[in-house]
C-alpha cells in the first residue's frame, strides 16, 4: 500500500457541542488504533511529520488520530471546557462515531495523550485491546498551575511565572495553538 493524499479530517461533536477533528492515517483495512497526540501539539505534528502514518502503513494498522479540543484542527470552545471529565468524554465520543467502541482499538498515546488514555483505562478497562504510552509524565505536570494567572498572561495582562510560564511557553510554541 501506498500513502495517498489525506483526506480533510472527519469531524465528530462532542457532548458538548465541540467539534472534534479525527484523522485517519495508516491501512484503512487495518486493525485499528486511536491515536493521541501531547498538549500544545496536534495530529500533524505528533503523528504525520514524525512519520506514523507510513509506519502504519507498513505494520497493516488503521490509525483513527484525534486532534484534542483546542488542538490542531479540533475546535476551541473557550475557558471552562478543558477539563479532564471533556477530555475523557472527547474519546467516548470519537470511539462511539468512529465504529471503535465495540472494536477493541489499539492505543497509543503521547503526553497528555498518555495521560488521557491511561485514566480512560482505568476507567473502561475493556476498551482497548493494548495501551502504548510514551512521554507519560511521572507524577502531575500541572500541579501548583494558577489558571488565571495562565489565562492573563495569555491575554497579555500579566507576566506568567512558575507552572503557568511553562503552560504559556507550550501553548504559544506553535502558531496553531
């Protein structure tokens, strides 16, 4: 198989009403796997520039890849939807409008990703078939975050130190974000 152009994300909504960007990358034949990239980065970046969709390819794999909200070409709901209940309920919703639900899918995640598909485990243990989990961070990266001192210095009304220097410094490194 070769790769061919890729088509336009599919789209899948939310409980909430947000738009979910879902990628499908790899052997459309193949068994699947959600994909999941890291905070402040994106389908596009996590998995097609690092070259995933051809490894896909070549190992037989479907790979069903969400763009997170607020992420690459998922939309951006605004303050107050970013919590980790939406995110969770982000994967129950791609699982359920991509057929993955009753399918066993593979999971790889990276990041943030990790992270998500290590609580969504937990919490579902018979959803996937095998979790692969790079980049997961030990203990909680955002602990001791002031959120508003985030938002402000994302705004450009204040000077963000501590956790929230480094959450303004993820969320600004790329120009999709």
């Amino acid at each position: 198989m070769t790769l061919e152009a890729r088509p336009a994300p599919g789209i899948v909504v939310a409980d909430d009403g947000t738009r979910l960007a879902v990628h499908e990358l790899g052997d459309p034949a193949g068994a699947p796997v959600l994909m999941v990239h890291g905070f402040s980065s994106s389908t596009q970046r996590n998995w097609i520039d690092a070259g995933w969709d051809r490894a896909l390819v070549e190992a037989g794999l479907r790979g069903v890849a969400l763009d997170l909200r607020g992420h690459g070409d998922s939309e951006r709901p605004g303050v107050g939807h970013y919590d980790v209940a939406r995110f969770l309920g982000d994967v129950d919703a791609v699982l359920a409008a991509t057929g993955l639900a009753d399918a066993r899918p593979g999971y790889l995640g990276y990041s943030m990703g990790s992270r998500l598909g290590w609580r969504y485990a937990a919490l579902h243990p018979e959803a996937f078939s095998a979790l692969a989990l790079g980049g997961l961070p030990a203990g909680d990266p955002f602990r001791g975050l002031d959120g508003e001192l985030a938002r402000r210095a994302l705004a450009g009304e204040a000077e963000a130190t501590g956790a929230a220097a480094f959450v303004v410094r993820l969320a600004t490194a790329l120009p999709e974000n």
